[in-house]
C-alpha cells in the first residue's frame, strides 16, 4: 500500500497509545487523524515535502468531517476553521509555535470532535456512529482505496499473494466507515471492474461478476439498513438532468453503462481478446440492462432475463456491425494496394463475418439467438449495393475479376454460414427466417471459367505434343530415372489443377468434367504417342527355316544357302534402331511413373472437389434447412465417381497395356535381337556339346546389369522375368526351329536339359532373382519339348498320326499361330530335328522333306535388320507365336499330313 516500514512503525505505535487510552466508546476517524497530528513530527520523516503533503491530508480529513459535514454552531465552526488554517501553515506550526500553543490548537480541534462523536447515528443500526450517515462519501472514498490495497504494484492485474489476509484486516474497518456486506460487494465489484479496465486482465472481470451476483443474491434488506442503503444518495447527470440513485444501483449503473458502450462496438473491443466479450456479456446481465438511453427514465433491471436483453442485444450487433463497416471503408478508401477495391472490401467484410461468427455469436445466441440475422443482412447488402454493378460488367476472367469473384464468393459463403448457423436455433421461428438472396456468382463465373479450361485444354496438348518431340529418352538423373517430358505434362497438369480451383469460385460437375477432360486426353495423347514409337516384337524374330530331314552325306554336292534373316522396312528399322535397350527401360520406367503420379492427381483432385461440395450442400440447407436430400446427394455422388473411375482407369489400363508391350518388348528385343548373333545363331548348332549354353550365359549376364542399372526397381522384376521368357523362347525356337545345322541325338538330351538348368539357376541367382517357382512354371513347356526328343520316333511318329487326324476332322490344335505341344507342327519339327534315321526315313517317304545336307552351314547377312510394331502381352502364355511366314508354312503342311494320314490308313487296311 505505498507505506514505508518506518511511518507504518511510527502509525501502529499511535494507534497503539490511542487504543490503550480509550476506555470505552468506538474510535472514529476524527480521533485517528488527531492522534496521528499530534503524535507524528516533521523529524519523521526524511523529505520535508512527504511530511507537508501527509499533514495536508490529516488536516483535509478532519475539515471534512467536522467543518463540513457536522452540522456545528457558527462559533464552533469558525474556530476549527482557524485551528485547521493554523496546522496547514508549516512555519506558523513547525517553527513559531510553542508545543503549549499546538496543543492547544489540537484541545480545541478534539473538543469539537468528541461533541460531533457524541452525536447518535441516524438509523439504529448496530455500532452505528454519526459519521456513517454524515461522512458517507468520505468514507466510501476511504474504503476503495483500502481495496485497491488488494492488487500487486509490479502487476496490477493480479491479487497480492495476501490477499485473504488483508481482506480480512479491510473488513475490520466496516463499523468505522460504515460498510455493510452488501455494500462492500458492490464496492468490491466496482474495484475489480475499474482495475480491469485499466489492465484488461479477464480475471478481474471473473471476480467481479462472482462479487455483484452476491449483491442480487443478498436477502432483502431490514428497514433500517434499507433506509441507511438508501441515504448513500449519488447523482447521475445525463442530457441536462440529473437522477438520484442509491450506491449500490449507481454502482451497478456506471458497469452496466461501460458494458453498454463496449457492447455497442464489441468488433472493436473484444476481437484482440474476445475471451473478454463473454465475461463482459455475463457481466452486463448481472448488473442489468439498460431499458432506456434517457436518464429520466432509467429503470434498472438487476439480472434482467434473455426475454428484456433480446431487444437491446440485437441493437448492439447493429451498431457494432455498422461501425466495424464504418472502419472497414475508410481504410480500404485510404489503402494503397493495387489490388481491386472490392476484393479487398470483401476480404476484411468476411473477417468482420468470421469474428461474427466464431468469436461473439457463440455468446450472444444465449442471449438472443435471432440477432445474428442483423450482421447478416447488414454485411449482406452493404457489399451485395457496391458489388452487383461490377458483376454487370464481367464477361472474362481479367485481372479485376479474378480477385474480385473469389473474395465476393468466399464473403457470401461465409454469410451463407451465419445464416445457416442462425438457422440451427430451435429458439428461431420459421416467420422470423429472411430469405438470403445470394450475389449469384455462379451465373457470372460458371461460363468464363468453363471458357478458361476449354482454352487451357488445347494449350496443354500443344504443349504435350512439343514435350514429346524433343524427347531423347534419356533418365532425368540417377534416383529420377523417368523420362523428363513426362514430370513436365504433369507438372504443367498439376498447375492447372491448382489454378483451377484456386480461383475460390463455385465450380459445378461440367467444371469438373472439363478439368478431367484435360486430364485424359493429355496423358492419353502422351500414351500414344509412346505406343506409336513402338515396332511389333513379330518383327525381331527370324524368319522360319525350311524343314529337312536330317542326313549325313559325305558326298561333295552343290549346297544351298540358307538366308535367314528378312530385310525390314526402313521406317520400322529406323524406329527399331531409335528403341535400344536403356532407352525401352527408360519408357518403361515413365510408365510405371504415369501409374503411380495418376493416383496422386486423382486423389488431389477429388480432395480439391470435396472442398468445393460442402459449399453446394450449404445452399441446399439454406433453403430448406434440417432435410437432407439424400437422393439428389447420391445421384451427384454417383455422377462425379463415375467421371473420375471411367477418366483414370481408362489411363491406368492403357498404361499397363503399353508397359507390358515394352516389357515384352524388352524381352524379345534382348534374345532375338541383341544376341542374336551371339545366341540365338549358335546355341547348338553344328553339335551340342562344343556350343552349349554356359558359353552364353556372361552375355544374359551383361544384358541383365545393364538392365537393372536402368530399370526401376518397382518393375526390375516385370523386365527380367520378360527377358528369362525370351530366353526360353529362344532356347525352343534352338529345338524346334534351329534349321538344317542342328539335330539332337539321346546323349544331346541329356545335355541340353543341364543346359536348361543352368539357364534356370542363372535367372534365380540364389534367391536374389526371381522365385523358383515362377521359373519352374515358365520353363515347363521347354522341359516338354526336351522330353519328346528323348521318345522313341515311333511314339513321336503315332503322336503325329494321331495329330493328324484331328487336323482332318476341323480339329486342330493349332490356332492363331500358337504352338502347342501335341500338335502336329511341333511333332514334325522334333523328327526334324532327330538325329535318327528312322525319323528321316518317316520325313522323306511321307513329306518328301529335303535332307539337311543340302543346306550350306555358312550364315550370311546382317542381322540388324528386323523390326517389331508391338503386342498387348505382359503375362505371355505357354504357347510360341510364330510369324507369318513360317505359318504359311505350316498351312502348306496341313495337306501333306492330311495326305500322309490317309496313306497310313490305306496302308494299315
């Protein structure tokens, strides 16, 4: 309380002295501040103004009690108004005069007081003093500064840590200045309030609303301390007039006109704090509402209810609605952002609309549920008179219009919510919903914005077009192996995208299929052009050589050339040069890239759609809110799921389509191509055991480094087990289709099957390869093959008897250029290719095949000259596709074995 331990020594020690010599009767303040006067001395105190300034104070205190307050005889009050003029001199009082002559001034001075202390108090009540009633203003001032005792000097937002504690010393002055319980919980109520309101600390409000709710909670009081309450007479002056108002409805008066001015633009003096505003609300109920602004009239409703405050509450959202426009406007008026005065009016309209809505309506519906309807209808036309002639004039997506719409749109959006919000309210009748006419921006932006994707749909495809054209194939970097044309399509998709909807302006299902449109047919167009690069792997796959008998011959003949390899056309050639291995497995990769992008544009864009239906289903609940129009909601539901099911599955499909070609592409370009020479041409030809396969396994071994260098590791597997595929296609075309120069004796099986072994324990690579078990399934149909050569030629020859009469009835087994195993063209390839004389002797009596002696063993020609156009075939079947070619020789076969079969059968007859 700003007192030094030395003068707070020096007071107890009087007060002490005062009390010991008081013998009966209650001390009152006249006898304090004489006691203090005459027991207190310039000496104590260090700077002669803090004692000048202190005995100002004690002389102040007494001439307002005795010489203003006391009702004295004329003789009586001119003496102690000499006595008072005498002390406040410092030098008549400290220097001039005796000690005999000061305490004589001081004798006369406590003569009056104890002739004043002597008067009977007023009321009857208990330890009542004549003071109470005459002096209540001073004592009322005394009290407060007592309480304000209460707060922290370091922070006056916060109770001292002895608060009780001195609280109860402050209650044991009640019987000297006249304080009742009542009274002091409205004076305490008023303290609390007024250190808010120099501090803001809400705290302080709490305190004050528990304190003035023990006021109305009091009992009634009896009539004495009524008429004692009602003599605390304070005067409120308004307009010219003045009322009289007892303490305590003054008291709760002052705090409900402070509510009432703060209430009347809460955006200004809660939105910093708005954890006040509620406190602040509870407190204006608690001391009541004001009924009526005209002080002549003023009737103070104590704790008035939701029914009486209604009116009053809708008239503060009113006013602080219309000053916060007020504020609003001036400062767009003087702002000097380039930026379209209308979009910045909207964007500081929606913030006064969200604090409506999230700070203050939270508390106000408890009040007064329906007043929200005012902030909207205010907001709502004072922008909706400014913004309709601006929509008049909009007819493309301009600078202007692209910040005007979405901050307009993102406005009435936000008033769409306090009106939904208001709407809510059980407490809210259908008569009192007003209808939200919306500014209509769908109708202006829906068909400019359809306009904006339309032209953006061809720019994009130019743009894909030219992206492709000046492709090389080539991985963007060691971890991003894709080609980089494709991260620019989607990039550029994505920027659409994104621009699309965030323009912030409502956006329906013909939006969307736009949108979606540019989507497909950019990747789609992107995807075929990939496709269209691509040769047919038919292309890479030697030509069939003729089928002959085999021979040893010894004797010098004229020898035919076998020519086996087919000149390609030069535009399948040229592309097939352009599509090497790296840069088949950098397509690849793009793809598998285009799959995994695809599925996170489709989710971007559905989460970017879902945030724009929650705004549609609002106006709906507008207009009729608490029904749910589940049907319309699924039938739209079903539409936009249909849009983008049937968009992005058509590209995955066609992705996955083009990959597998490629990866069989890869395969058989690998085998049938690459090692063509190195493999293909020499894998047992001549004899089996100086040309096994471990001769050729370092070259798969190479291939398939590099391969894996370059492949994504998503789809490593994919590509291996098509170049594992290729292998074994290659090894059964060695067998079945290996020419004149190779024929296969029983010890030759046995060989050939370690061989295969060999091929699958590569490609398995000791578990770091492919599962065992899908190379065992794959290499089934070679391991067959391998055991028809090991048959005796009879079994194989009564195999193609029984083939053959099939292919007689219509049902042959060959179908669509497909080899099976025990089908007539395989069966005649494995005598063919039999080193056994029984077989030959079979071939040239019943097909007059040629010997494969004929034929020079001298391959001739370049074998970079085939080409492919491509195949839809990832997971090939067990099956060998042959080219055309080598079917039209086998077409011609039919007949003969159609002809040998009936010979047979003439024969057996």
């Amino acid at each position: 309380m700003q007192i030094s331990e030395a003068m707070d020594s020096c007071i107890r020690r009087n007060m002490v002295q005062l009390a010991a010599r008081r013998t009966r009767g209650q001390i009152d303040l006249p006898q304090i501040s004489l006691e203090l006067l005459i027991g207190i001395f310039r000496s104590d105190f260090l700077i002669e103004k803090s004692y000048v300034q202190w005995k100002k104070r004690q002389v102040n205190m007494l001439e307002e009690l005795l010489y203003f307050s006391a009702k004295l005889p004329e003789t009586e009050r001119l003496t102690i108004k000499s006595c008072f003029a005498k002390i406040r001199d410092t030098k008549d009082w400290d220097v001039a005069m005796s000690p005999a002559q000061r305490v004589e001034v001081m004798s006369s001075i406590r003569q009056v007081a104890l002739k004043v202390s002597s008067q009977p108090g007023q009321f009857g009540l208990q330890s009542e003093t004549y003071y109470w009633h005459a002096a209540y203003h001073l004592n009322i001032r005394l009290y407060e500064k007592l309480l304000y005792g209460m707060f922290d000097i370091l922070d006056e937002g916060q109770l001292i840590e002895e608060a009780d504690a001195i609280m109860s010393l402050i209650k044991l002055t009640w019987s000297t200045l006249g304080i009742t319980q009542k009274l002091h919980n409205a004076l305490y109520g008023w303290v609390l309030v007024q250190q808010f309101v120099g501090t803001d600390e809400g705290t302080l409000l709490e305190h004050a609303i528990l304190q003035l709710q023990r006021v109305l909670s009091t009992e009634e009081d009896d009539w004495n301390e009524g008429q004692y309450m009602n003599s605390i007479i304070c005067l409120k002056r308004s307009n010219g007039s003045q009322t009289k108002l007892n303490l305590v409805q003054a008291i709760f008066l002052s705090i409900g006109t402070w509510c009432d001015r703060k209430l009347q633009d809460y955006h200004l003096h809660f939105s910093e704090k708005p954890v006040n505003f509620r406190k602040v609300m509870v407190l204006a109920s608690a001391t009541g509402m004001l009924t009526s602004v005209d002080c002549a009239e003023i009737k103070l409703t104590m704790n008035a209810s939701n029914n009486s405050s209604g009116g009053k509450i809708k008239n503060y959202v009113e006013k602080s609605v219309e000053a916060a426009i007020g504020r609003v406007a001036n400062t767009i008026l003087k702002s000097k952002e380039k930026t379209h005065p209308l979009a910045l009016l909207a964007n500081q309209i929606r913030l006064v609309a969200e604090r409506e809505l999230t700070i203050f309506f939270p508390v106000i519906r408890q009040w007064s549920p329906e007043s929200i309807m005012v902030s909207v209808k205010q907001l709502h036309q004072f922008y909706g008179e400014r913004l309709i002639p601006f929509l008049k004039g909009v007819s493309s997506l301009s600078e202007d219009t692209r910040s005007v719409l979405p901050a307009a749109y993102m406005l009435d959006h936000k008033l769409g919510q306090l009106y939904t919000s208001s709407l809510e309210e059980h407490t809210v009748h259908n008569s009192l919903r007003p209808y939200v006419n919306h500014y209509q921006i769908e109708k202006v932006s829906g068909p400019i914005i359809l306009d904006w994707v339309i032209g953006q749909h061809t720019h994009i495809l130019e743009w894909t077009g030219r992206a492709l054209d000046f492709e090389d194939w080539e991985p963007l970097s060691f971890h991003q192996r894709q080609a980089a044309s494709i991260i620019e399509v989607f990039r550029i998709l994505e920027e659409t995208v994104d621009q699309l909807f965030g323009m912030n302006l409502p956006l329906d299902i013909t939006h969307l299929q736009a949108l979606l449109s540019i989507v497909f047919h950019s990747l789609d167009g992107y995807l075929q052009r990939v496709l269209n690069q691509l040769v047919e792997k038919n292309h890479l796959y030697p030509s069939a050589p003729p089928l002959t008998r085999y021979t040893e011959t010894v004797i010098p003949i004229i020898k035919k050339r076998l020519n086996e390899f087919t000149v390609l056309d030069d535009n399948v050639l040229d592309r097939l040069n352009e599509l090497t291995i790296p840069k088949l497995c950098i397509r690849q990769n793009t793809l598998q890239y285009i799959q995994k992008q695809v599925g996170l544009l489709e989710d971007g864009i559905r989460n970017s759609w879902a945030l724009v239906r929650p705004s549609l289903n609002q106006r709906r609940a507008e207009v009729e809110p608490g029904e749910i129009l589940e049907g319309d909601s699924l039938t739209h539901h079903e539409a936009v799921d249909e849009l983008f099911v049937t968009t992005f599955n058509i590209i995955r499909d066609t992705s996955k389509d083009i990959s597998r070609k490629i990866c069989e592409l890869i395969g058989t370009r690998v085998v049938f191509w690459d090692l063509r020479d190195a493999f293909l041409f020499h894998l047992y030809r001549g004899n089996v055991e100086s040309a096994r396969m471990e001769n050729f396994v370092p070259d798969f071994d190479t291939v398939l480094d590099n391969v894996c260098g370059l492949i994504d590791d998503a789809v490593r597997d994919l590509v291996v087990l098509s170049v594992y595929q290729a292998s074994l296609e290659g090894f059964i075309w060695v067998l079945l289709d290996g020419g004149p120069f190779r024929a296969f004796s029983d010890s030759d099986i046995i060989l050939m099957e370690e061989d295969l072994m060999m091929l699958k324990e590569f490609f398995i690579a000791d578990g770091e390869g492919l599962p065992r078990s899908l190379v065992e399934q794959e290499a089934k149909f070679a391991e067959h093959i391998l055991h028809m050569f090991s048959l005796q030629t009879e079994t194989v020859i009564q195999m193609l008897m029984t083939a053959s009469e099939l292919i007689s009835m219509g049902l042959d087994s060959f179908k669509h250029g497909h080899m099976n195993l025990g089908d007539a063209h395989t069966l005649v390839r494995v005598l063919c290719h039999k080193k056994d004389k029984e077989a030959s002797k079979f071939l040239k009596v019943q097909y007059q095949l040629p010997m494969s002696s004929d034929y020079e063993d001298a391959p001739s020609g370049d074998s970079t000259s085939r080409s492919p156009l491509i195949s839809d075939v990832l997971k090939r079947s067990t099956s060998i596709r042959w080219n055309k070619k080598g079917q039209s020789n086998l077409k011609s076969m039919k007949k003969k074995l159609q002809e040998a079969t009936n010979e047979i059968r003439n024969v057996a007859r």
